[in-house]
C-alpha cells in the first residue's frame, strides 16, 4: 500500500517481556506498521485490517490470535472505535458480534 514505508512482525500487547512463538505469554501476535499519514491516513490502514482480520469470532481463551488495534493517539483511537461501530452496522456484525480489543501501543518485540 503506498505510504506505508515498513511492516514488521512480532508480539505486543502484554505485560511479560520478551515473549517469542514458543512462548507468547501474554501477547498478541501483531504488525507494526510505520506509514506515512501524509500519503495514506489510518482511516485506509483500519479499512484493510478489518478486511483481512475479519473480527467476527469470539476470541479464544488466550490472547496471542485476538484481533486488537493500537494506538498512538486519541486520533487513532476514535477512528478504531468508528471502524468497530461501523463492522457492528454490517451483515456479519449484525447482532453486535464485533470481537476486537481497543488499546494504546504498547512494547513490540519483533519475531
């Protein structure tokens, strides 16, 4: 996607440090993306996520594949919030069934 300079897989979302595959802990497995808001806004970042995320399935009892969107500012955040309200209105989240977490960002480690 043009604008976005760098992806990078790895682990955020938790407290215990220095999780890995073998031993997630309690992170989620995440990309960090570094994109330039000048040329692509979060709004667009968010449209592709919630098309390839999909967060219509309750999430499991562990957190390393919950559907999760940081932020860095309150920006951000309300545009997330925006993005869930608007997959609630949809076919498949018809009933509410929206199952993503809503967080600021936190440490990543990288994979």
């Amino acid at each position: 996607m043009e604008g976005i300079s760098r992806v990078v897989v790895g682990y955020s979302g938790g407290v215990e440090k220095n999780p890995t595959y073998r031993s997630i802990k309690d992170s989620t497995e995440s990309v960090l993306i570094e994109f330039d808001p000048s040329v692509v806004s979060f709004d667009r970042i968010l449209e592709e996520w919630s098309a390839i995320a999909r967060p219509f399935f309750p999430q499991t009892s562990t957190t390393q594949y919950r559907s999760a969107v940081f932020y860095r500012t309150e920006e951000q955040k309300e545009s997330a919030l925006r993005k869930l309200n608007e997959l609630r209105g949809t076919k498949e989240g018809r009933n509410g069934d929206v199952y993503a977490d809503i967080e600021p960002v936190s440490a990543f480690y990288r994979a």
